[in-house]
C-alpha cells in the first residue's frame, strides 16, 4: 500500500531546516551539503591573442554565474573556499591566425592548471588542417581543491608558427562547481 506524507519543511536534530517547500510543489535546499555550489561561469568577451610556445592565460572578464564570488574576473583564478571535489570545464573556438595562415601548422593546447601546475590538457594538431579551418577545443576535469588557498585557472598555448588569436564569434567559456557526494 503506498502511502502519502505531506510537509512544508524537513529539518535536521538541531532544527536546521534541510528541505523547504512553498506548497506548489517547489522545493528550496537549504542546506549547503546538497547543493552543487560553490559554482561559476565566465565568458571572455574580447579576443585572446596568442603568441607561439607562450602558455597564455584565459582570464574570463563576464561571470554568468557566480554563487559564492569564488572567481576573480582579474586574474582568471576560481578560488572556491570550500574543500570538495569539482567539476571543471572549459570551451574556445580558434580561426585565422592574423589571416596570414595556409593552415593551422602547430599544435594548440587548452589546459586547467591547479596552483598554476597542469591538470589537464587537450591538444589540438593542425599540421595535416585544410586551409582556413576553425577549431574548438573543450576539456573537462575533476579537480580536488582545499578550499582555503588552491585554485584552478585555464590556459592556452600554441605551436602555431605566427601569432593568433581566438575567434570573436566563440568567446572562451570557463566554469566549474562542487560535486555532492564524491
């Protein structure tokens, strides 16, 4: 026999409210143990000029999210205050190198670095490209971080023989949040 049980909060042995309820069937987590946070996003709004074999830093300057002001839009470092496992993502588009390129000739990299050491990367190679190709490379991590001092930053670098720039059209995304349970 199945049964029904009708509340408008859970909480905890102290009281603490857990799980609310406003009566139309939407649900507010009040605590911070069930919730995905602290989380970010951030789009770079400008074009990213590259320079070959330079690891160049992707420093987002518009947040789409930011639930704890864990990232700083002038350094490009996630910061969360908050020890957990995260969940780290990042997205660019690259097209001509100043116009001036056959094809993409090299190998371009986009990393997540933890402390400003890799973590992670995914490389790109354009030697065997046709003419004018337009990439976009994404990667993604867990990442353990203290909370207190580690932080995760994103870069780019190239092997490319000219100097280049990302694309206007795909600005590079970043973001991340804590993972609940892991």
């Amino acid at each position: 026999m199945a049964g029904i049980l009708k509340v408008d909060k859970y909480q905890d042995f102290n009281g603490n409210d857990i799980m609310t309820s406003d009566g139309s069937g939407n649900l507010t987590l009040n605590n911070s143990a069930l919730k995905n946070t602290p989380a970010f996003e951030a789009v770079r709004t400008t074009t990213l000029s590259l320079s070959t074999s330079t690891n160049t830093a992707v420093v987002a300057d518009t947040e789409n999210l930011d639930t704890d002001s864990a990232y700083d839009t002038s350094t490009g470092y996630f910061t969360p205050q908050v020890a957990g496992k995260y969940y780290i993502y990042s997205a660019t588009c690259f097209n001509t190198y100043n116009g001036s390129f056959d094809r993409l000739d090299g190998l371009v990299y986009l990393r997540i670095r933890k402390n400003g050491s890799n973590v992670k990367e995914n490389v790109y190679d354009g030697r065997n490209s046709a003419n004018g190709t337009q990439i976009t490379l994404t990667i993604s991590a867990i990442v353990e971080l203290n909370g207190s001092t580690d932080y995760v930053d994103f870069s780019i670098e190239s092997s490319i023989s000219s100097t280049g720039t990302t694309t206007n059209d795909t600005k590079p995304i970043i973001g991340g949040y804590k993972l609940i349970g892991a």
